[in-house]
C-alpha cells in the first residue's frame, strides 16, 4: 500500500474522531508570520486545539466554492471537499480539514523524531527493518516537542513568489475559498541541533491570515507534512533570490 494511500485512508479515520470534536475558534493574526509562529508553537505545546485555531479549517470549509474548484483544476477531485450547499455538507468539510491538519502534524513530528523509510513517502517493511518498529515507538515522545523552535521564516523563491503567475494562482485559490488573498511561506525549525525546512500555504480573510495547509507548492515541500533537513545556508538561499 503506498504511503499517500494510506493517508488518505487514515485521514478518513480521522474524520469520524474530528467530527464529534467541539473546534476551536479561529484566531486573529495580522500577517503569515504571526500565524506560522502560532502554529509551531502549538505543536511544541502538544494542543490539537491551538494548533486547528491557527488554521482556516472553519472558513474553508463554510466558504469552499465546489464549482470554482472543479473548474480550475478541469476535473472533480475525489478527496476534496464537498458542495457547502447544505450545513451537514459543511460539517462534513469540517471534519476532513481537521483530519488532514491531524494527519500533517503526525508526519512531522515522524520526521522530526525517527529516521524511517516513511520519511521518504515510503512504507517501511519490517523484513527489511527489523528494528524498525521498536525503535520508532521508543523514539516517539511528547516532551521532546519541548525543544522544538522557528528560527527563521522567510519567502519561497521570493521573485517567484511574486510574479504574475504565482499571484494569479494564489488569486484562484483564494476565490476557491472565498478567501480575500493567498500565499505561501517556508520556516526554518530548530530541532535537537538540526534544521528542518517547513512548508505553508496561508489565506486571509479580511484583515486576518490563517493556515491553509502545511505545505509550500513554491517550495516543493511534502504535502503529507513530512520535513526535510536543511542547511542554514540552504535556507538562505530558497529565501533570497
């Protein structure tokens, strides 16, 4: 089974534990930067609940324009949201976004803390990886959460970034969410003396930037939320063109 299969699978699990959770109330933040430095924050806090405050789980899926969608990717996408053409629809949008937030924060934290073949987008086989197993269980621990930091965040290819086609792309997503505007950011995680590269998609509503997703198209990184390890100089020169 290939490992994006089974995160969608499993993101559908999710969704039945998401859809009896009371959602916490979307925060207020004035620029992307604000919002990613939430977001990590919460997870080095271990609280599910700040974390999905961070994000637009509540806008998109109330907002999300299933016609606009369709059209722009010329083709109905079997795992996207459905129409919010009634309140039980958008429910159901509700608890898909907080499965995907979920399953986004479980392989970060997997790539932060084991070394696997899942960190490649792989499944690990055990007859290859004996050890495997047991040494994943015993590397997984909240409390070394509590050494996680940002210490950069910058613009993906920043010229890219704002050229007419990335503009005119982010201008598509955010009428697809009925958002005001879209982008993209990349941060730099401090993790037990190692950097990692991290990925967002944000979108505002009004005054108000939120997170879209964990991933950076711009950037290439995972869309699962798996991270990779960077260099500072590395970073550095993703963010400055």
């Amino acid at each position: 089974m290939s490992l994006l299969k089974f995160a969608y699978q499993a993101v559908i699990a999710a969704c039945f534990l998401a859809s009896s959770m009371a959602f916490a109330a979307e925060q207020h933040f004035k620029t992307p930067e604000e919002a990613i430095t939430a977001y990590i924050d919460a997870v080095k806090k271990q609280d599910f609940d700040a974390v999905l405050a961070t994000t637009a789980t509540d806008h998109m899926s109330t907002n999300y324009d299933f016609l606009a969608h369709t059209d722009r990717l010329k083709a109905i996408v079997i795992s996207g949201d459905m129409p919010t053409t009634d309140p039980f629809f958008i429910s159901i949008n509700k608890a898909i976004n907080a499965g995907w937030s979920a399953k986004r924060i479980q392989f970060l934290i997997y790539s932060l803390m084991t070394d696997t073949a899942l960190n490649d987008a792989k499944t690990v086989v055990l007859s290859e990886h004996p050890t495997a197993a047991t040494d994943m269980y015993a590397a997984l621990r909240t409390e070394r959460l509590s050494g996680l930091a940002i210490a950069k965040i910058g613009l993906p290819h920043p010229a890219q970034l704002n050229g007419s086609q990335a503009q005119y792309s982010f201008a598509r997503e955010a009428k697809m969410y009925g958002a005001d505007s879209a982008t993209e950011r990349v941060g730099l995680l401090s993790f037990e003396g190692r950097f990692f590269l991290i990925g967002f998609g944000l979108i505002r509503y009004g005054n108000d930037w939120l997170i879209e997703e964990q991933a950076s198209a711009l950037a290439d990184t995972d869309r699962l939320g798996i991270v990779k390890q960077i260099t500072l100089e590395e970073f550095e020169a993703l963010t400055h063109d």
